[in-house]
C-alpha cells in the first residue's frame, strides 16, 4: 500500500545519465590533486599509445635486418639485428610499464569515488522515510547497493581509458597503413572493424536483457536468504526448513535459467567477434603475402602488417568484453542512481532552525493521518502534554497510539493539523535536533550486533565508562552484565538474540537513560519484564521522568495510574481523558479494561 505512495515512475536511470552522474568524480572542483592524478594518468596512456604504435616499425626492421632486405636506415642508427630486437623487446616493456603507471596513478581516485558514492548512497538510505524502510527488502537492497559500488571504479576507468584510447589507437594505426602501405589495407581493416563494433554491441545489448532478468533472480534469491535467516526462529517454530529451502531454491532456479541464457549467449558472442577477427586478418594478410611475392613489399613489413593487426585484434577484443561490463556496470549503477533518485518524503525546510525545547511542552492540534489515504488512523486529535507532566496514552491495538509516538518523532508529517514542541511545529524544525530532544523506549528494542557497550553508549558516544555503567544500573542491568564473562565486552548478537526479551529491553532503557532527552517517549517499554523487574524499572523510569515531559504508551494500565493524565483513544479519536481515579469514576471505556485487566491479574495469581 504504501509502495505506491514512494515509488517513482520514471524509467530506470538511461546510461548517458549515469555517465554524467559519475563524470564529476573524475573532475572535483573542490580536490585540485584528483585533476592532477587524472591528467597524468592520461599522459602515461599517451606515451603507452604512442611507444604501442611505433613498436612494429622495430620489429619490421629487425626481420628485415635478418632478411637482409632494406637495412640502410637500421645501420644508419648504428642498430644491427640484436640491438633492434633488444629495442623492441624495451618498446614492449615500456608499453606495459607506462599502463601499470597510469593504473596505479588513478588507482585512488577511482578509489575515492567508490568510498564517496557508497556514503552518499548509505547516507540517503537514511534519510529516505520510515515508509519507504517498512515495505523494503533487505538483502534485495543491500545487493543493488552492493553491484552499483562495485561499478563505479571500473565505469571510471572506462570513461577515462578505454574508448577514446581506443579511437586514438585506431586512428594511429590506421594513419601508418595508408601512408606506409596502401588505401586497400586500411579499407579491409576500417570494414572488419565496423563489422566486429557492429556485431558486439548489437548482441551485447541483447545479452544485457539477459543478464538485467540474472540480476533480478540474484536479488530475489538473496533477499529470501536474508529474510529467512532473519526470521530463524520463526522457521524453527513452524518446522519450515524444508520450506524455506524449497523456496530459496525455486529463487535459484530463475537464476539458474537467465545464468545458463547469460553463458550461451557469450559463446555466441566470442565466437562470431572471433570469426570477424580472423576473417579481417586472414584478408590483410594475403594482400601483405601478395606484395611480398611481388617485390613490392619485404618480409619485414608483412611481419609489420601481421604485428598492427595483432594490435587492432587486442583492443578490439577488449572493447567486447569492457563493452559488456560497461553495460553490466551502467545497469547496476542505474538501479543504484534510482534508489538514490528516491525522494525523501520528510525533508527540513530550507535553513530550518533547530528546536529549542525549554519546557518540553508538547501539543497535538487537531491531527489527521493515515499511513494510507483510504484508511485513516488519526482523526482529529487534540491533546497538550505539560512541561514536565506525565501523559498516558491508551486503547485497544489499532487505536493509534504508537502512530502518535512516530509523528513525534517526525518519521512521518501529518495530514492536517499540527503537532508542537514549546510552540515550534515540527515541520519548521530540523530533524536531527528534534531526534536529540526525544529518548525513545520502544516495546521491542533492537540491538546491534557489537558489544552491550557499544548499545548502551549508542545513546550517547562522548560519555564516559562510568557513566555508561551508572545508567545500566539506572536501569537494573549492571548486575547481569558484570556477571558475564566478557561483562560489557560481551557481543549481543545480530539484533541481540543471544539476550532475552528482558534483558534487550533493560540495555534499551539504559541507552535512552544515558542520552538524557528533555522528552521521553515509552511505547509499553516495559512489556517484556516480569513483574519483579518491570516494578524496579518503573522506579527508575519515573526517577528519569521528573522534570521531563513524558509520553507513555501503555497496554499494562497499572504501570499508568499514576500519570498527571491519561487519554484513551479508540478509532482515532479520544474518547476518554483524565487523571485514573477520575477515569474510573466516569464508567467508561477505562472503566472497563481497567476491571478486566484486574480480573486476569487476579486469575493468574
């Protein structure tokens, strides 16, 4: 539902556009020494081109030195057949020197595009809306996150020293065979050339249909992997490993299908620029053998003739397989430029202030909002929490109570209404210094796979080790942590399932405690203690609560029934506000989940 409401429209991002998005990386204004590593990346291509073209005139010279055919000019430079092919065998070496040159010359600035391209897209993926991260695929996510950054170096090296390297080659080479041979040799090696650029982008656009329908498979077979892996316990629970592995392999067998596809068609593609190859030398080479038996050409200058179309097969033959990975990279980078094409849709307004929360008062105003247009979850709620009060907020699942938790936050923008911090509405202020003046215990806290305090000072970076452990023992979970053997050293796990429910919850509360927000937000932060724990932590929570404004949303009314004011909503709309006694008193809905939530307290005990 919500996929429709972010998802844009346009077409995937064309090639050219993603050229020119991975242009400036090689141009920066801001970094000179980028520009300077590129210009001499590019005069150690130069130099490589122009030693490549003038190597065969070294090695036609020394066939002919051994011939004895036109030595004049060898003996002129003092070169006998040995010294010629030593300075070839230098021209070659020289050739690969200055490539390696240049390669290690740019080598950190293709480097630093993909460092910088990869936190850009990592930055954006956090600033895009919680609606966007509910509906997402992980692992299908991660994999286009992970082929676009990989193709960001080799589309630069492309961009910078593939096809107009190439041009220049051509060109060169196709100068020194119409002025040292004839026009025939350049119009037989002009057409093999048309014929071979002809035939591979022609086959490799249809290969890149082919190997778009491969990538698809790899993500879909990738984000399943991931889901399920996520979700271990819950394929425990229902026996269901033969499922998922039933699942995850009909994923394989798409890909099975497009790899085997992407495989026949490279056969067939090496093949037929093989057979256009082969067919443009084998011509050249009988016009050069033809001369030969004439007169009219040495043995030399067919070895020469030989040589350039050795060196025109090469680039050639590099040009298929980089055209390929060209177009492997321009549609793996374009799925990433889509995803980082996605707009945002909570965005601060242009020099946006930062809050400044001096009482903490906050003020819902006549709030509408529905996380979809057809379906409206908060109708018109007004409520006003005081600076420093207690609000508890109540109802039966659906009600909206968590909804108001995520518009404080700001993770969505209302509809109508507004909703205000000391009087600043939400939207006029930015997001960052809003998330600072909120601490948010949610009901099911996530951790990060690292150490217990790493997630505590999560809350708050710069605090110091003492104060980290007074905020765990704030929150009851100094004790359990001391008692392990690595204690605060101790790895939690991939979204902290080596802890229990409780003690997940306890590191959540020491966290928020540590960051110490002028606003509290408690989304039944307490629901996976026992009753033992949840009375110690209620303690501390209201400890922490003095002085703040506090938000509590609760499904256990006897953690609430001291707040300054409770408000029961049903349907989106508050049917009910008050203090506890006063609630009680009325008969009403509080009435009612107050005397039945009792009723099973009292049964279970």
């Amino acid at each position: 539902m919500a996929r429709a409401t972010i998802t844009t429209t346009k077409a995937p991002t064309s090639g050219w556009r993603t050229i020119k998005r991975v242009a400036p990386y090689l141009w920066p204004a801001e970094h000179p020494w980028v520009k300077n590593r590129v210009v001499l990346a590019m005069a150690m291509l130069l130099l490589s081109k122009l030693v490549s073209v003038g190597t065969p005139f070294l090695y036609k010279a020394a066939v002919d030195a051994l011939s004895g055919d036109a030595l004049d000019a060898a003996w002129m430079l003092g070169l006998g057949a040995v010294g010629l092919t030593v300075a070839y065998g230098g021209a070659r070496l020289m050739t690969n020197g200055f490539q390696q040159l240049r390669d290690a010359v740019f080598a950190r600035v293709g480097q630093r595009a993909l460092r910088q391209l990869a936190l850009e897209t990592f930055t954006h993926i956090h600033r895009l809306s919680m609606r966007y991260h509910i509906t997402r695929k992980t692992g299908g996510l991660s994999r286009i996150i992970e082929r676009g950054v990989k193709g960001v170096e080799f589309l630069l090296r492309f961009m910078l020293f593939s096809i107009g390297p190439l041009v220049l080659e051509l060109l060169m080479i196709a100068t020194v065979l119409f002025f040292v041979f004839d026009v025939w040799y350049l119009a037989a090696v002009v057409v093999t050339i048309a014929l071979y650029v002809w035939f591979t982008f022609k086959v490799t656009e249809w290969r890149v249909k082919i190997r778009k329908q491969m990538n698809d498979q790899d993500t879909d077979a990738n984000q399943k992997a991931i889901d399920s892996l996520l979700n271990f316990e819950t394929v425990k629970y229902f026996g269901a490993e033969r499922r998922e592995a039933i699942r995850y392999d009909s994923a394989m067998a798409g890909y099975e299908t497009a790899a085997l596809k992407t495989s026949y068609s490279l056969a067939f593609l090496n093949f037929g620029q093989a057979l256009l190859i082969t067919s443009g030398l084998v011509v050249v080479m009988v016009m050069a053998a033809i001369g030969v038996q004439n007169g009219d050409l040495t043995v030399g200058d067919f070895v020469m003739v030989n040589a350039y179309m050795v060196q025109i097969t090469m680039p050639l033959n590099f040009l298929g397989s980089v055209y390929r990975e060209i177009r492997q990279a321009l549609v793996d980078m374009g799925e990433m430029f889509d995803l980082l094409e996605q707009p945002a849709e909570v965005e601060d307004k242009p020099d946006a202030p930062e809050i400044k929360v001096t009482g903490g008062e906050v003020v819902l105003e006549d709030v509408f909002f529905g996380y979809d247009a057809a379906r409206p979850i908060l109708k018109g709620v007004s409520l006003s929490v005081g600076a420093g009060k207690t609000m508890a907020i109540v109802g039966p699942s659906g009600s909206g109570k968590s909804t108001i938790g995520r518009l404080l936050f700001r993770f969505y923008d209302v509809n109508g209404g507004a909703l205000r911090i000391d009087g600043q509405d939400l939207r006029d202020v930015t997001q960052e210094s809003l998330h600072n003046s909120i601490g948010v215990v949610p009901q099911d806290t996530v951790l990060f796979n690292d150490t217990i305090y790493y997630n505590i000072a999560y809350g708050r970076p710069e605090a110091s080790r003492s104060e980290i452990e007074e905020a765990a023992k704030a929150a009851k979970i100094h004790d359990f942590i001391v008692s392990l053997p690595d204690g605060y050293e101790t790895t939690v796990g991939e979204r902290g399932l080596k802890l229990s429910g409780g003690e997940k919850q306890r590191v959540g509360i020491a966290r928020t405690l540590l960051k110490n927000p002028p606003i509290l937000l408690l989304d039944e932060a307490t629901s996976a203690l026992d009753s033992e724990t949840e009375r110690d932590i209620q303690v501390s929570l209201k400890a922490m609560g003095k002085g703040r404004s506090v938000i509590t949303i609760a499904h256990r009314l006897s953690t609430i029934a001291d707040a300054d004011e409770i408000v029961v909503l049903e349907n989106g709309v508050i049917t009910e506000q008050g203090r506890h006694d006063d609630l009680l008193a009325l008969g009403g809905r509080y009435n009612s989940m107050w005397t039945r939530q009792a009723a099973e307290e009292q049964e279970a005990a």
